[in-house]
C-alpha cells in the first residue's frame, strides 16, 4: 500500500520510530497524531494499518501528506478500502468544521473493527463507515486476504494459502443514492487489483460530478480510461490521481513536482 518518502527514510526521528516499532510487541496499538490532530490507533503488525503511519506520519504517502490541498473546506469524500482509517479521519477532520462527509468502506472484519474505534476515539460525527466492498455489482462475493495481510485483502486469489472470507459488494452509483449523497469530490481507491470493478461500478456518478480519483495501481489497466481527465504521478509513488480537465486543482500536482503522464 505504501509509497514512502525517500527524503524522509533516513533521518534520526524515522529510525527512532523504527527501533520503537521493533521493540514493542506485534499486538501493541500505536498510536500517531497526524499533522491536522486526527489520532490513528493500530496494532503492530505488517499489514494492520499501523506500522507505517507511526513511522512515516504525514509523509507515508505524498498523496497523503498533500490531501488537503486537493479538498475544499466540505465535500464528500469516498475511502474505498479505508484499512485502519488514515485517509478516512484526515478528510474527515478537514471537513469537521463545514460539514463535509466521509464514507469509508472496508470489508476486512477485523480491520473494520480498527477503523470504527479510530472514528469513536476522534469523536468524528461527519464520518459512516460500511462493512463492505466495492464492485460492479450489487451482491454477495468471496474475499481473500493474501500473505496473511489485511492490507491486501482483495477479490482476487494472490496466494495458494489466502484465507477465504464473505462479504457483500455494492457499486458506488447505487451506494451514493443510498447515503442521499448529492455531491461528490474525492474518491480514494486501495483495492488490490479490482480497481477496474470500482470504477465500472462508479460510472454513472463519475460522469456526473467530476470527482478526483486516487488510485493505486501498480501496472496500467486499459480499461481505465476516463474522458477528460488528466493523470499524475508523485515521484515513487504507485498512486495514480486522476484529475478533471476542468477542476480547478489541476494545477496542484505539477507544483508539487508530480509527474503527468500520458492517458
């Protein structure tokens, strides 16, 4: 999931954290407070959400460390695979004030579980969390967590000795009319391959209201293909943000030093 920041890797506070996360055992929550006050809290242990964020803070992933810049002062915001919540509770303490809206969905049990007791411990009532999946259908599915991971907790079969769990699938076009939703800014999607599911399943609000789209994708799906959208890059990154012609952020990336690349 992670893309880290090179410049960061090596400073004094980063290996410090690191020894610390070392140290502690593999069920101890770690607590980090990032950069706008929201507090995240998860167990240390690959792929549980709270490794990462406790090393790295803010600068875990460019896209992260700069969400805000890409966020009006209220909008509605989608976490597709919100995992522990860092991307959920970031939007949602931006928005706290303007009444802008959260919806996290994570199917992984036990990961669900983290991010509810994050949304109760920052008290974040602008915040609806569904204990689903996104897909192009409505209906029940089979999900595999693969190398015992939750962070790659996926519709998809990676690993001969994944472990097999049910959830139910929704698309996005008939969640968004479920949740009385009539805007929408910002859709993060971390879905482990089935990004092209997400967004088949999306078209309709897409089309509509012109949202930026982060996804991670580690090799180009050409069945991706949004009309009139520009796409970028951060600098070792495998997250792609794709950007409306039209919106007024479409300047951001490349002041950022991002890279835009051909669609």
């Amino acid at each position: 999931m992670f893309s880290y920041c090179s410049k960061m890797k090596n400073s004094p506070i980063i290996f410090l954290r690191k020894v610390i996360v070392a140290l502690l055992p593999n069920n101890f929550n770690l607590r980090t407070r990032l950069s706008n006050g929201a507090v995240l809290s998860a167990k240390n242990r690959a792929g549980f959400g709270g490794r990462g964020i406790f090393i790295y803070r803010d600068s875990i992933e460019s896209e992260f460390e700069h969400l805000e810049k890409f966020l009006d002062s209220s909008g509605v915001f989608f976490d597709i695979g919100a995992s522990s919540g860092m991307y959920t509770l970031k939007a949602a303490k931006h928005f706290q004030d303007d009444h802008g809206i959260v919806i996290a969905l994570e199917p992984f049990p036990t990961m669900f579980s983290t991010l509810y007791q994050n949304v109760k411990l920052n008290k974040l009532n602008n915040i609806r969390i569904r204990n689903c999946c996104a897909g192009s259908f409505n209906g029940n599915s089979t999900l595999w967590m693969n190398n015992n991971k939750p962070n790659a907790f996926s519709l998809i079969k990676m690993d001969q000795e994944a472990e097999q769990f049910s959830s139910f699938t929704v698309t996005l076009d008939d969640l968004f009319s479920w949740e009385g939703l009539n805007r929408l800014d910002y859709i993060k999607i971390d879905v482990e391959g089935t990004e092209y599911e997400v967004i088949k399943g999306a078209k309709n609000i897409i089309e509509k209201y012109r949202p930026i789209i982060q996804m991670e994708i580690l090799a180009k799906d050409p069945r991706i293909d949004l009309d009139k959208y520009s796409v970028f890059q951060a600098p070792n990154s495998i997250n792609k943000i794709y950007i409306p012609n039209e919106s007024n952020k479409i300047q951001i990336p490349s002041m950022l030093g991002w890279v835009k690349l051909g669609t």
